[in-house]
C-alpha cells in the first residue's frame, strides 16, 4: 500500500478535522454518505464487487487525513484508487453526485454551513487525480 500525504492549504484548514467533530463526525459522514451512493442507481455499480467495510474504514481515512486529522493515510493513493471505476466510465457527473451526497451527510452530522463549504473546497480539489486516466500517481499532470 502507498502512503499518500496531503499538506494543508492554511493554518484554518489544519483545524478543521478538530473543528468538525475528529473521528467520530467523519465516521458518520461516511457511512450517511454510502447510504446515499447506494441508493443511487448511477452510482451503486461501482461498488459492486467492493468489500464496503474496507472501503468505509478508508474513506474515513483518507477525509480525517485531508482535513487535518492526526491520522495516517496508508491506502492506495487517490488516482490509482480509482482506475476500475474511470474504466467503468466514472466521470465528473458521478464526482458531482459524489460530493453532493457528502455535503448532505455532513449536513446531517450537524457539521455547519461553512465549514462545510471548506471540507467541500478540499474534495473538490481531488477532481483531477480522482478522474483523469492521465494523472500519475503523485497526482501530478
């Protein structure tokens, strides 16, 4: 497994896993998100030969080490993480369900309006090495 570190755009972004809630409201976001993907009939395919435990455990991860956590990433990184699902035709379509579904679960997990919109700005900011087949590893063009 590959270890992927992400550097913090600000000081205020460095805080925001604590400002959230830390471990526990992301754990909810997540598994409120996945609830969401999987009553998506656009999106649910693909997951289907996905174990959900695994992936849950690191999702939750990776947006508690993207946020700030004190937590150590040590899946794959982002963009090889996802070339099954850029063969199965992943596109910016599903990636904008995907982050609409976030922002509702961390709506519901009482996460407020702007910190939110700044845990938004950073999954945005994986668009590219998440969809583009020619983005390394290192998530460079």
């Amino acid at each position: 497994m590959d270890l992927v570190l992400l550097l913090p755009e600000d000081h205020v972004i460095d805080e925001l896993y604590d400002l959230i809630g830390g471990r526990q409201t992301i754990w909810a976001a997540t598994e409120s998100f996945y609830r969401r993907v999987f009553d998506d009939d656009t999106l649910r395919p693909f997951f289907k030969r996905t174990d959900m435990a695994h992936l849950r455990a690191r999702q939750s991860m990776f947006i508690s080490m993207l946020l700030g956590g004190r937590v150590v990433y040590t899946g794959n990184d982002i963009h090889a993480a996802h070339v099954l699902a850029r063969e199965h035709g992943l596109n910016d379509e599903h990636f904008d369900r995907f982050l609409t579904y976030f922002r509702e679960a961390l709506s519901e997990v009482g996460v407020e309006a702007d910190k939110a919109e700044k845990v938004m700005k950073l999954l945005e900011s994986k668009r590219n090495a998440v969809l583009n087949p020619e983005t390394d590893s290192g998530g460079h063009r």
